[in-house]
C-alpha cells in the first residue's frame, strides 16, 4: 500500500513520511512520530473518523486525548502541521487507497487497526495488541475484535528467547485479559517488549 522506503532518511535522524493505518478518530499514536517525520498521512477506513480527523486538522474539534500533556496546545499545533492528508483507506482491499498513489513512505504504523480489520488468522501481522480481546466500545456502539493468545503470537512471530520485558500502561481494553506491546526492531526480532498484567474485572473479560 505505502511506497517503498525513502533514500533521503538516515537511521535515527529525521525521516520524510510516515504512513498511519487504521487511525481511528484519535491522534495519541501520532504525537511520538511527529517529531521525527516530516510529513504524516493518516487514514482509516470509515468515513466519520476521517472525518472527525479532518475536522481537528481545521480546528473545528475540541481534541480529547485522554490524558493531560505538558505543552498540550504546541504539541497539537506541530502535530496538525505534520499530518498533510486524511485519507480512506480498506485493507480488505489490493489497493487500499484506492486511486491515491503514496510518495515514498519511510514508516507504516498501525495500532489495534489490524485486528479489528482481520476476520481470521491467516495473513495477519500483529504490531501491537491487546491479548484476548473479543471486542472494544465505542460507546454505546460494540466493535468486533478478533481474540488471539501468546502463543499464537509467539509462534507465527518466530520468537522464542524474549529478551526484554517492560510494563507500560495502555489504554483501558473492555474486553482484554493481558495488554500486550509489542516492538519488532529492524534486523533483530528478539529485542521485543511485551507487556502482559492489566486484568480488568471478570465481567468484562473475554470469553475463550
Ligand atoms: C480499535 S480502533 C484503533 C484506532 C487507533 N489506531 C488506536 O490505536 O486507538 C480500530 C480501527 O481500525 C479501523 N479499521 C477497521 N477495519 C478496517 C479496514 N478494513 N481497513 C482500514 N481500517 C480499518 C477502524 O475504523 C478503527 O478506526
């Protein structure tokens, strides 16, 4: 979907073009990578999320990010210059973007987009998930999730000697039994951190 790799970005330096899949209503993923890519293009596959994006990029929105950030106003403010395009995007499709063609993008990252996407196991690449979640609110409106384990994660990732383990809060999961982080680096696939032990209350927990 995204164009291949850019030239011009040198390892740990500024890079031109990061793309967001599956970026929901909301900007938390994207205040990281703002300081380092030039340009953002987010995208998500219904048109009222791109839509309530589009509307914080005019200024038209009150953003809720969820949490009190030093400097709230500035980062919001170098993030809206960031983000140059809005767009819709379906993964169930061969050309996901449909007609719009990508500079070449440095970067692709997706939040708990795939799984919401994905309808089974097959073909699926997980980059960060929420383990055992069978479903997430909006409220009052019920989204699917497909429930997948650790060990289903372990073996399709190939990984077998973790090496890093770190606890770091998410978001809530209504539905979650274990939230999970998980960071694959370039060229060495054991230097992941997972992240396992938020339980919510067991009326809210997936069902096997
Ligand atoms: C759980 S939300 C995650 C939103 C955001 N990335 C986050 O981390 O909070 C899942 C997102 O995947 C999007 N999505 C679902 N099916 C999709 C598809 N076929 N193609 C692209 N995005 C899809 C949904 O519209 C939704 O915004």
């Amino acid at each position: 979907m995204a164009g291949s790799p850019s030239t011009a970005s040198e390892p740990g330096g500024v890079k031109n073009a990061l793309m967001n899949v599956g970026s929901g209503p909301i900007i938390y993923q994207l205040l990281g990578p703002c300081k380092i890519f030039k340009e953002i293009t987010a995208s998500d596959y219904r048109d009222w999320n791109c839509q309530e994006l589009q509307n914080w990029l005019k200024n038209e929105l009150e953003s809720d990010s969820g949490v009190e950030l030093e400097n709230w106003a500035e980062k919001e403010a170098n993030l809206s210059r960031i983000i140059k395009q809005v767009l819709k995007c379906d993964l169930h499709k061969s050309n996901s973007l449909d007609t719009v063609i990508l500079l070449p993008t440095d970067s692709l990252v997706s939040s708990l987009c795939l799984e919401a996407a994905c309808k089974d196991l097959k073909r699926q690449l997980v980059l960060s998930r929420a383990l055992g979640c069978s479903f997430y609110m909006i409220d009052p409106k019920r989204f699917s999730s497909l429930v997948l384990r650790e060990e289903f994660l372990r073996e399709a990732l190939s990984i077998r000697d973790i090496t890093g383990w770190r606890h770091l809060s998410l978001r809530k999961q209504p539905s979650a039994t274990t939230v999970l982080l998980l960071i694959s680096f370039h060229g060495d696939p054991h230097l992941c951190h997972w992240e396992t032990g938020l339980r919510p209350p067991a009326s809210h927990r997936a069902t096997p």
